[in-house]
C-alpha cells in the first residue's frame, strides 16, 4: 500500500469522525480537498517545486492520529515557563493540532480582538470564518495543502478589527505531546483588517522522542494601511519532520515582515507565497537555518507583484555543518502593468564542511519595463584569511569559527522589529553554534 492509499481509506473510514469533532465552516471544503489530494497525492522530487526534498517518504509509515480529538495529558502553562527578558507577550499554546483553552493568559487583547481555537471561532462567528477560510490555500494546487484541508480538525485564529493596535507581541507555542509515532494537521488563520497592527511569534517545540510529522497551512489577509510581523522560531528535535505551506495577501499600503528560523530539526520544508494585492504594499521576507547531522532544511518562496508600486525584500541565510543539507528556491514575478515595482532577493549560504550541501535557485520573472530589481545567491565556505587574522590574535580557531559563523547570520536577526527577541536570539544562535541545548529560559520541556 503506498502512502496515498493508507489516507485515502482512513479518510473514507472516518469522515463522519473527522466532520463530528470539527466545525461546519471547516468541513464545507472538506470533500473538494480530499478529492484534490486524491488527484495529487503528496509531492515527490519528480515535481519542479519540491526538486529538493521528498516530501512523500515521509508519509509512508502507520502514524497515531487523534481523529477523536482524545484530551492529552499536557497542562503547557504548568511545564512550558518562557521567559524572554523584556519580553512581555500573550502566551497560547497548541498541544498537537488542538487549541488548548482550559487555561489561557490573564492579559487580555483589545476590544474586538479575537485569538483562540479555530473551531470554536467558526461555531461562534461562521460568516466571519467563512468569508476567509480556505480562499489563499489553493487545494488544487498543492498535495500537502489539500491533505491538511481534509484533515485539519483545529486551529488557531488571530482577528484584528479595523484600525486596532495590538501593543503586546502574541506568542504562540505548538507543542508536539506523544508515546506513539504521530502525526498533526495544524491550522492558522489571521486576519488583519484595515489600519490594523499585530505582532505573532509562533514556536514549535517536540516532547518526546518519537517520530512525529506535522503539516501546517496558515492563511494570513493583511489589509489596507495594516502592519503584520510573524516570526516562526523551530527548534523541534531530528526525528520531526515539519511541512508547512504559509499564503499571504496584502492590500495598498500594507507591511508584512515574516522572519522564519530554523534553530534545530529534523526535516523541514516550508513554502512562502505573498500576494502583493494593492499598491504600496511591502513585504519583508527573511529566513534563517542552522543545521547539522543529517538535519534537511528546504525553503521555497514566492512573491507575487500584482500590482504598481510595491516593494519587497527578501534574504535567506543558511550555515550548513557535517552532512547536513539545505534548499533554497526563491521565485519573484513582476506581473505585466506592475511598473515601479522594487525587488531585492538575497540568499547567502555557509558550508562548514566539504561534505555539507546547498541548493539555490533564485529567479526573477519581469513583465513590466519600469522597475528596480536584483537578485543574488553565493555558496562558500568561512574565511581562511578573516580565520588567520584573528588566529594571529589569539583567538582559538573554534572560537574564530563561531564568531565568524555569529557574524554571518546576524543581518537576519537584526531585521526582527521586536528588540527583546532580537537579543534573545542572538543568545540562542550563540548557544546552538556551540553545540548547546536549545531551550527557552524556565522551559521544562526543553530541560
């Protein structure tokens, strides 16, 4: 049986289960998806878009899913103590692909605000749901996104009203929790109306030691005149494997910056696609990997200049050691009519070790006879002659080697527009290029 066929009849066996435990507003493109996954199926290195990783091997063991939607024995707020200095946030948490609302943080969001369990916002608010639910994350297009569609049973939803200022970072943390190999289908839905402003910092952490794989979709409508920053920090253990499909679409005059970092993993594949909708929108898209081992890091970006007058900045940075490899394909289309339009695409790449591997692919498609864009992408090793310089002054050459490698991957960090978790994350690169345990301060997960 291949990896398609297993899902195909759990699907089938349990659709009522899957719908019974999920909300209508969910399950309407429920049967549309399944039926796109069917046709689809996952996507192999065969397909020009995944070219660097072969998502569908990933699917071929028997996982444990809660299709029941079984409580878990986890109280996140009791284990998981983060403590970023300075850093105040609204802390939530996602145990598995649930929402956990049994206890939520004391500080409440503005009037109008809503953050909480997908479901329980599509219950309470479907016509609110349902104007956005399912229209970025293009099922026919896509195996993992038309999979997560049909499976999806939870989630997250952010909703900002028109011209709310969201002061408070908001954090949220997706907690792996498991005794069995398993798999979780999680789902994010954020919505920023005009004038709107929010913050969203998303961190996935694994418990145990199991094999787990989590897919992830999040649609994010960001409106007229609206700031969003999402940053998405990863540092699961190397038996994880995490695929998440991230859609976006930006209105006149809006600024998105997404900030991706990959601290620890096993196998990662994240895809970015940005819908420039209305002019003057901006989008800043940053990303950073540190691997090692056998860690797998694949980033496959799109920005799409719809429209006049837009601007967007893209830079990824990745330090590959050991064996490890990563991919980045970054692809920017300048549509016909789109004149004016700013581009700057940057991907630089540090192979510690001969026996590390990069893969880049940067591409720029241009319709239009007015704008100002570039593109560039190097692949090489650290500075024998920047080493030899701080040798001659007595710096050891491990040491050399990490403030060297520290220096590299400092510009992403300095796009962070939050300046507690910018200096958090400088400890924590600091701390992973020595080899060190990754984990929040007071976190009894990572412990």
């Amino acid at each position: 049986m291949n990896a398609e066929q297993q899902y195909i009849e759990l699907f089938s066996q349990t659709e009522a289960m899957i719908c019974k435990h999920s909300a209508e507003v969910l399950n309407v493109p429920r049967a549309t998806a399944f039926a796109d996954f069917e046709r689809l199926g996952f996507p192999t290195r065969k397909m020009e878009k995944y070219k660097y990783t072969d998502v569908s091997k990933y699917f071929e063991p028997d996982y444990g899913l809660n299709l029941n939607r079984l409580d878990i024995p986890v109280n996140p707020y009791e284990v998981f103590k983060c403590d970023v200095p300075n850093m105040s946030t609204a802390l939530y948490f996602v145990v598995n692909d649930a929402f956990y609302s049994k206890a939520l943080p004391k500080g409440h969001l503005p009037e109008g605000v809503i953050f909480g369990s997908l479901k329980e916002v599509a219950e309470q608010y479907p016509e609110l749901i349902k104007n956005y639910y399912a229209q970025l994350a293009d099922t026919s297009k896509d195996g993992i996104t038309a999979f997560n569609t049909a499976f999806t049973q939870d989630g997250v939803v952010l909703y900002v009203p028109k011209n709310v200022v969201v002061e408070k970072p908001i954090q949220l943390v997706n907690i792996l929790r498991a005794d069995v190999n398993f798999m979780v289908n999680r789902r994010v839905l954020i919505i920023l109306e005009e004038g709107a402003q929010a913050r969203l910092l998303m961190c996935d952490h694994a418990m145990d030691s199991v094999n787990f794989v989590a897919t992830q979709v999040i649609e994010a409508f960001v409106g007229r005149n609206a700031v969003f920053d999402l940053y998405e920090l990863e540092e699961n253990h190397t038996s994880t494997v995490r695929i998440s499909n991230l859609y976006v679409r930006q209105e006149a005059g809006s600024n998105v910056l997404l900030n991706g970092m990959t601290l620890n993993n096993g196998t990662t594949r994240n895809t970015t696609e940005v819908l420039l909708a209305g002019e003057g929108a901006e989008i800043n898209l940053c990303g950073m990997a540190i691997a090692d081992g056998n860690q797998h890091v694949d980033n496959h970006t799109s920005i799409d200049h719809a429209v006049p007058n837009c601007t967007s900045n893209e830079l990824f940075k990745y330090v590959l050691d050991e064996q490890s490899v990563g991919a980045f394909a970054g692809l920017v289309l300048v549509r016909p009519g789109a004149q004016h339009t700013s581009s700057q695409q940057t991907n630089r790449n540090l192979c510690a070790t001969r026996e590390a591997r990069m893969y880049t692919q940067p591409q720029l498609e241009i319709y239009a006879d007015d704008v100002k864009c570039s593109h560039g992408a190097t692949v090489g090793q650290l500075d024998e002659n920047a080493l030899f310089y701080m040798r001659a002054r007595g710096i050891s050459e491990k040491e050399a080697r990490l403030l060297l490698m520290f220096a590299f991957v400092n510009e992403v960090i300095d796009t962070i527009r939050l300046e507690a978790l910018k200096d958090r994350l400088h400890l924590l690169v600091e701390k992973r290029f020595r080899g060190e345990l990754n984990k929040c301060q007071g976190c009894a997960i990572c412990k």
